[in-house]
C-alpha cells in the first residue's frame, strides 16, 4: 500500500530513547494494535489524540466490526510506515518539536506481538460530555454545562445505548487498562455502567479517570473500593482565584481537599495520583507554583498541550511567546533545582517552547493550527514552504512535462490518498502562484468544481467555493511541509462551535515541471455527517460566477 515518504531525521527522532526490543514489529505507534476511544457522539477514534481520522461509529457499525475495519487496517499500516497523515499530527509536531514524552510513546506500553490483536487491551471511554464545570478552553463537545449555558445547544443525544454495552461484555475480559475521561467521569451513568459490568464479572484491570477532582461521594467510593483506579486530576493553577477563574464553577478547597483523599484511597490501593496541567496564556507564569504543589505532595505532573485560541502559548503573538521563552530561560536554574521529581517537566515545556519560537522566527508558522480559518484557506505553500519542499533531501526534481517520471509521481499520489479515504478525488496543475492551469475529477464529481469554474482561478478562491455546499466554517487541522512535500488537513463544518460533523480534506502538493508550478492531488473523507445546507455535498457544478475570488493580499504563493 502506498504511504508517505518519512524523512530519516523524523523517524529517528520518533525511536530516540524508546525501547523496543519486546515488539515483533516496528511502528511510529502502537495505539492502533491495542487500543481505541470512544467519543459522546458514538465515534471510534484511534487514540485521544486523533479526532481526524474516526475508525467508525457505533450507531452505523458493530463496535467488533469497527475493531477489525478497513480504516483500522490502514491506520496500522501507516504508522508501521511512520506516516503520520491519517490525523497524527500533532503527536508528528511533538517529535518534531522535541517534547519529552510525546504521546505516541506512552503506547509503547502496549503489547505488540500480533499486527492482527483479536481484542485491543485498552478502551478509552468518554460516553458522554456530562460535566459541572465551564472551563475556559473546553466546549459543549466535552461540558454538558457549556453546551447548556454558553453555547446554548440542545443535548447531545444519548447514542450508546443496550446494543453497545451487550457488544462491549466481548471486550471487557481482554482489557488491561480502561480510562474514563470526560466531561466528569464520575458524573456519567454510561461510565457507572460500564464499572457495574466490571464489577459483576469479576474483572478487575486498571481504571485511570481524568477527573476535575470535584467529585466525592457513595457512588465513587462503590467505583474505587471495587477496581483499581489510578487518578488523573486535572488543575491549572495552584492558586484559588486563577484555578476559579480557569475551571469555572469549580471550587478550590474542595478539589484540593478531594486530592488528598484520592491520595489516601491511592496509597491503601496501590495505585497512583497524577495532577494533569493544562499550560497556557492565562496560567504560564504561575507554572513553578504549579509544580511546586505537585512536588510538595509527593505527586507527578503530567502537561497537557493546548493549540486551540485564544489560550495556546504557540498561537501567541510573537513578541509575546518570546517574553514567555525568555521570561522561563531566565528561571530555569531556580525553578528546576526546587524540583528534584518534576523538574523534567519544566525543561520539557521550555524545550518544546523553544524549538517553536525558533521556528517561528526563522519565518515558519508552525504546523499544527487546528483552529478556524475566517479568510483564504492557504492551500499553496508560501515562499518559506516552497523554498523547505524543493530543497528536502529527496524532494522530486524537475521532469520533462507528461513524461513517464511525472506520470508515476501523479499516480503514486493518487493511490496513497486512496488509501487514507478519497471518498472523491481531483488532481490539478498549478502555476508558480497558485492558479488553476488544470483540473481533474476522477470520480466525475467533485463536489461542483470542475475546470470550467476553477481553472484560471487562485486554488485558494476555487476550492473555497466549497463553503457553500459542504459548510460555512473552514477549519484547518494541520499544515506542514515534511520529506520534500506539501499538506493541509483542513474541513468545511458548521458555524459556531465544533461539532464533528462536515467534510474534510487532505491536500498534497509536489513540486511540478513548468514554472516552478505545482502538481495537486486533493481527496476527501466523509466519514463525519455532512452539514446540513442546501445540496450537501452535491455534484452540480457551481457557476463559474459563484467562485468569487479572495482578497489578493489573502493569497498564499510561492
């Protein structure tokens, strides 16, 4: 099967420190052999990092079938191949960027002897989105209290119904681990009732719960005086007023006294309490006191990153994330001496910190944005990407027009965004700016675009047309330039806040022959809902009219 080149550096950066000589096999990640999550909306997903490339849903599809499905299979396929495309790329980003323990590490814990587990020993449960907090970088996706309160929505339906649970007893007995995250875990009937089959077959593996620690009553004590369960609580600042304003509705005395009873319960069981901290704009300069509270009660701190506005450190603007760089450099020697066992964290967050103001400074933008996108789509690599495309080690060098190398190089693409969904592909031909010189649909249809209304036309105007049909809100999951190409992961969805639903779309771009132009294979995966607009996802052509060109100082071009 067809996947994407890796630069070299980037695979060794991904084995650097890890151990895996038990394994029978070599992967980027093992999440795929062994694990998967379940999302409120019904959603497998890989891991509880990729939300781009779902393996199914459990209201279309048997929960046995989803496990041993195609897109399972290609995933897996791809990281043995170290691609990161089908929806890594944040953990692509943390390699990159050298974060200490990227999470495509912590699967390393998984069992790999079999590419074909019959059962994953690992289910990550978030059945719901029930929660009594607003925390100010969460959404209705994952707080039932924001959905209700802010962003005033209706209630996600309830989708894991009799069906899923009798289908879950199958995997139960295989598990090693099941972690509940959330919204709050101990809130969720679906998780309660998931404990309640644990319990009543005996079975006992280990239970992490990422909780915001406000939670303590008979129900909890049922849970923790039956299973194992290790406590992941998570705080974002070790003084009242801040971690009030952070975690709103939250209140501080009773998550601090309710830590220290989790560390009671955890020292009698033999389990472990980890305080999670989510490090942002709001809280970056509290960050030793952070550590200092963990340190002081014998407790690891785990960091979560956070990419989405207005609160990520790496979306900051640049004179800021340079004081913040700086401002952490210069405490560095104070902070880390006061921290013999969490110390690393510190070094960690200022190296991963570091290596993306360098690069932003050096002129990049960084490659995760994930984010909403209000102008042009920036489909075509600006001076800095094309420059980084052409001259990567391997990179396609310049080929006679409509030669065999060229022909080879087009279907190769063809055939890996194939692979990944390519529910509909176009392949086109552009000019060193970014203007549509061809366009071709290989499935007769893409979504309205044809030549006669693209070609001529700015990538970025034609292709952004698509806001009609497929969604009004454009959102780019990941931009980068890696192994001597171009790629965004981006999607048309609704208006408002997040709700998993929409088209998405995986851009490729390889150097062309004429101009220093640009050859373009463009695939789309619809495995979420489409939007509900008029002709979702139809095939009409669009009048040519109706593809209004962008600003031009909106266009990106080489």
């Amino acid at each position: 099967m067809p996947f994407a080149p890796v630069p070299e550096e980037l695979q060794q950066r991904c084995d650097e420190g890890r151990d895996l000589r038990t394994k029978s096999f070599r992967s980027a990640c093992y999440a795929p052999f062994g694990t998967f999550e379940l999302d409120p909306l019904g959603f497998v997903l890989p891991c509880c990092m990729n939300n781009a490339y779902p393996l199914g849903n459990v209201t279309e599809e048997r929960l046995t079938d989803i496990w041993r499905g195609r897109r399972a299979a290609m995933l897996r396929e791809a990281l043995e191949h170290y691609d990161f495309a089908y929806g890594c790329g944040t953990c692509r980003w943390e390699a990159e960027h050298a974060k200490e323990a990227p999470q495509f590490k912590q699967y390393d814990r998984l069992p790999a002897e079999d590419r074909e587990l019959p059962w994953p020993t690992e289910i990550g449960f978030c059945l719901s989105n029930t929660c009594n907090l607003e925390c100010v970088h969460c959404n209705g996706l994952y707080s039932s209290r924001i959905r209700a309160r802010i962003e005033k929505r209706p209630p996600i339906p309830t989708v894991y119904g009799d069906e899923f649970f009798e289908d879950l007893r199958a995997f139960l007995p295989h598990l090693r681990t099941a972690r509940f995250v959330g919204g709050e875990p101990f809130m969720m009937r679906e998780n309660h009732r998931v404990w309640d089959l644990l319990i009543e077959q005996g079975l006992a593996p280990e239970c992490h719960v990422t909780t915001n620690g406000t939670q303590w009553n008979a129900k909890v004590e049922r849970v923790l005086e039956h299973l194992p369960v290790h406590l992941i609580v998570s705080m974002d600042s070790a003084h009242k007023e801040q971690f009030e304003a952070i975690r709103r509705n939250a209140d501080f005395d009773t998550v601090v006294a309710n830590l220290d009873r989790f560390r009671a319960y955890a020292d009698g069981a033999g389990t472990s309490v980890v305080v999670n901290h989510c490090l942002m704009r709001d809280n970056w300069r509290e960050f030793p006191d952070m550590l200092g509270f963990a340190e002081e009660r014998g407790l690891d701190l785990s960091t979560s990153t956070v990419f989405n506005e207005p609160f990520s450190l790496y979306k900051a603007p640049l004179d800021e994330l340079r004081e913040v760089v700086e401002t952490m450099e210069e405490r560095t020697d104070d902070v880390v001496a006061a921290l013999p066992r969490n110390g690393h964290v510190w070094r960690s967050e200022l190296a991963q910190l570091r290596a993306a103001l360098d690069e932003r400074e050096a002129g990049g933008e960084g490659s995760i944005l994930a984010g909403v996108v209000d102008d042009a789509p920036g489909l075509v690599p600006d001076a800095d990407e094309a420059a980084a495309v052409r001259a990567a080690p391997g990179a396609p060098r310049r080929v006679l027009l409509r030669s065999r190398a060229q022909r080879q190089a087009r279907q190769g693409l063809v055939d890996e965004l194939r692979t990944w969904a390519g529910d509909r592909v176009a392949v086109l031909e552009l000019d060193a700016g970014g203007t549509v010189r061809s366009f071709e649909a290989l499935e007769g249809s893409f979504y309205g675009l044809d030549a006669g209304n693209v070609v001529g036309r700015h990538l970025d105007d034609g292709i952004d047309a698509l806001r009609r049909r497929l969604g009004p809100s454009l959102f780019v999951m990941d931009r980068h330039t890696t192994g001597g190409r171009f790629e965004v992961l981006f999607g048309y969805t609704s208006s408002g806040p997040y709700e998993k639903n929409g088209t998405f779309f995986r851009l490729v771009a390889l150097p062309a022959e004429a101009g220093d132009g640009w050859t373009v294979v463009l695939a789309s995966d619809e495995i979420y809902p489409p939007v509900p607009v008029d002709d979702p996802r139809g095939g009409v052509p669009f009048d040519p009219a109706l593809v209004s060109p962008v600003p031009p100082s909106a266009n990106a071009s080489a």
